[in-house]
C-alpha cells in the first residue's frame, strides 16, 4: 500500500460511525490497531475541550453537565468562525 493509499484509507475511516469503527479495530492486524487507536484519539481530542481532557488524562477526567454546556459553546465559536 503506497502511503496516498493509506492516507486514503484512514480519512475514509474517519468517516465511518463509531460502531463500524470499533469493529474495524477489533478485527485489525496489531499493526493496523496501533496506526487506528492513534486515529481514534485524535478524533476525540478534535471532537471537544472536554474530550480532549478524557484523552489526555487516560480517562480520569470525567465530564460534569455544565462543562457541556461550555463545550458546545466552544464548538459553536469555532464553527462560526470556521477555526475547525
């Protein structure tokens, strides 16, 4: 695989549901599954502030119902001003 392949193949990845890909890394080499858990924690570090507290802390920090609500609005700034 060239690696234009698997940069192909990762952002088509990226586009699949939560269950599919779960179900493609139990399914991978122990190589893949490596390359595609580096892939999962970037998504979730992209997806907020909050889950980027969970990845970086292993999981301890564990996100409050008003910290949601700043998340959001995070989220919400960033897509307004096209930031992600």
């Amino acid at each position: 695989m060239t690696p234009r392949d698997h940069e192909s193949v990762i952002a088509h990845y990226k586009t699949l549901p939560s269950a599919q890909r779960r179900s493609i890394v139990r399914a991978a080499s122990p190589t893949l599954r490596a390359e595609l858990v580096r892939v999962e924690r970037q998504l979730a570090m992209d997806c907020s502030p909050g889950a980027l507290a969970a990845v970086l802390t292993g999981g301890r920090e564990m996100q409050a119902p008003h910290l949601d609500l700043i998340d959001r609005a995070f989220i919400d700034m960033a897509d307004a001003t096209g930031s992600c």
